[in-house]
C-alpha cells in the first residue's frame, strides 16, 4: 500500500498497488493532486515533497509532473533512516496494528486485509492528533472540515442485515433480510459496504449484532465453509462450458445454468429461475462454478436414482417424480370408489408439492 500524509494537517490518502514501480506510483500521485484535493474549498500548493528514498516514490515522472504544475521541492531520506521520516513511519505501524487487529477480532479470512486497512484509515481520520491548528482530528483540520460524526461506527467484521427491497423479492414470504459481514464504509455514496456471499451491497437500511463471540468451532465454521478453496489443477471457462442451459436445484427450488464467465479471479456462474415450466429473468447474484457443478451432478444423481432413466429435459424429470412422491405419500387417501385416484384432487395436490420444488 500507499499512503501520502500532509504534515500540517495530517491528513493522509492510501492507495493499493499490485507492484511498486513509478508508473503506478505517478497515478496515484496524479489523482491525489487531481482528484482528491479538489473536494477541498481553495487554491492548494504542494510546496515539499518528501520521500523515503524508494526508486518508485522519486520518479523522474513525478518529479517532471510537480515541478511543472506547482515548482514543488523534492527531496528524500537517506538509506535505513526511518526517523528522518518519522510521521508517515509511525502511521503505517499505527494502521498496520489496527488492521492485523481488526482481522483477528473479525475472524475473517486474511484476503479481506485492505477492506480493513481502509476501514483503520476512516476511524484515524476521524481521531484527534497534533495538527497545525491543534488538538483535533485531520476531518476536522483540512480546508472546510467538520468534526466527525462517530455514531456511524461499527465493530467491522461483525454480522450485519441488509433489507432486501421489496422489488427484489421473488414472493411474499421471502426473507426481508440478507445476512453478511461489514467490512467497510462506502466512499461515494453513503451507506455501509457488508459482504454477502460473493456481492458487496451498500445500503443504509442495515442492523449489525457486534456480539462476536470468542473464537469457537461453532461460530468460525460459517465462515471456514463460506472460504473459497482453490482448485490445484487450472481451470478455464470453457472447461464449465456443459454446465450451461443445464438445470439443477437449491432448497427445492430449480434453477437453469444461464452463463458462465470470470468475475473478480473467479469463475463464477449466472442461473435463472425455474417457474411454473417457465424460465424467469437472470439472477443478479453470481454462484461459484464449483457450486454449480455440484448441484447439477447432484439433481442427475437424484433423477437417476428416483426414476431410473436420465432426461434431457429436468422440469418434466421433476414432475415426474413429485408425481410419483405423491402416490406414495397420499396413497389411498385421495382415490374414489372405483380405486382410482381422483385428477382434480391429485392436479392440485401435485400442484403443491411441485410449487414447493420448483417455483
């Protein structure tokens, strides 16, 4: 990571960076200067500019771009004197603590790391220091600033329940709420960012349980089962490519395989819901490919087993064997005096048994 901290007001901007070289350092310089300090009222000059020593941090780049935009002055610590840069080494051990903390606290897995950096950069922001002004926070100090509102604060890492609007609700019975995990502030919009599944929400409409137990078996297996495992063997997206317009099903509910395709590293697969032998609009929610594969070997497997013969066609497999579970399981309770079962009573008891499988 990257930080950049203004000495007067101590306020600092963090930047990741996939590889140190002056190339990534120069963008994160640029949009600094252009992007981050215009949400500042006023002129703004960047008079000195001090640096480590790293070759990525005294570009020749970054060096040619101040010089011409405000004549800025560069300069740099010599080798294995950190106390010559004493305020940017002290905020990365400060940072670095809360965010190993956080992790710890949290119990989620250790790829969430900048999710809790950021969120340890938000709260330093908002925690009083020694600015040229005084006593007060860097939010506080910097041209225009306020003092910072804490009663948004949350333990992060905690479980948290986001409303689900009611347009994305299949039925009234839905749950009103989708379960996760905060893991951070929203920059652009307000709200707070909880990770369910593989999707990262932000909403306001969001009620946390900060109880997180001691580390226990019970509470740390949700999260050891929802930890992708990474397949030794690499993987490409064609080599999932049967999996799609094939049908499976999770909690009694059938699914058809849209697409599959890379999201975020992974590859992930897209599915829509199988209605009343209609195929509905495509869930927004990706689904992990394994998963996928999982659940479609799975309903084969259970076609097979139920029917004895496999089908190109799993809504009509479906139906037949909630046809044959209601026979068994209704019996002579439905038949008329003939010993026949009765259509209308079977159409409709069959009509809920395959609401409850497939709708």
């Amino acid at each position: 990571m990257l930080n950049f901290t203004d000495v007067a007001t101590k306020m600092f901007w963090e930047y990741p960076l996939k590889e140190r070289s002056g190339d990534n350092t120069f963008r994160c310089v640029k949009h600094m200067v252009e992007e981050q300090w215009v949400l500042y009222p006023g002129n703004h000059q960047l008079l000195h500019y001090h640096a480590d020593g790293g070759a990525e941090l005294i570009d020749q780049k970054i060096k040619r771009y101040l010089l011409e935009k405000f004549g800025t002055t560069v300069t740099w610590s010599t080798t294995d004197t950190p106390e010559l840069n004493a305020v940017s080494e002290r905020k990365f051990r400060t940072l670095g603590e809360m965010t190993l903390a956080m992790l710890t606290d949290s119990g989620l897995p250790k790829s969430f790391w900048w999710d809790a950096y950021v969120t340890a950069c938000v709260i330093t922001r908002m925690m009083p220091t020694r600015t040229y002004r005084g006593w007060m926070s860097p939010m506080e100090c910097v041209p225009g600033g306020k003092v910072p509102n804490l009663s948004r604060l949350q333990r992060w890492g905690c479980k948290a329940y986001v409303l689900q609007p009611k347009a994305d609700r299949r039925k009234d019975w839905e749950d009103k709420a989708r379960v996760g995990y905060f893991i951070g502030y929203s920059k652009n919009k307000v709200g707070y960012q909880v990770l369910v599944g593989d999707t990262i929400i932000t909403s306001v409409h969001v009620l946390f349980d900060e109880s997180i137990p001691e580390r226990s078996a019970d509470y740390f297996r949700e999260l050891d089962e929802a930890t992708v495992k990474v397949d030794p063997e690499e993987r490409r997206v064609s080599d999932f490519d049967w999996l799609v317009n094939q049908h499976h099903m999770e909690d009694g509910l059938l699914y058809k395989t849209t697409r599959a395709v890379v999201w975020k590293g992974l590859i992930v697969g897209f599915r829509s819901l199988i209605s009343g032998g209609r195929e509905m609009i495509e869930d927004k929610t990706p689904i992990h490919i394994a998963d996928l594969q999982t659940m479609t070997e799975e309903l084969s497997r259970r076609c097979t087993l139920n029917l004895g013969f496999t089908t190109v066609d799993p809504v009509a497999t479906v139906l037949r064997w909630s046809l044959q579970q209601v026979r068994h399981n209704l019996g002579p309770s439905l038949s008329n005096r003939r010993g026949r079962v009765c259509p209308l009573v079977l159409s409709r008891r069959l009509g809920s048994v395959c609401a409850s499988l497939v709708c």
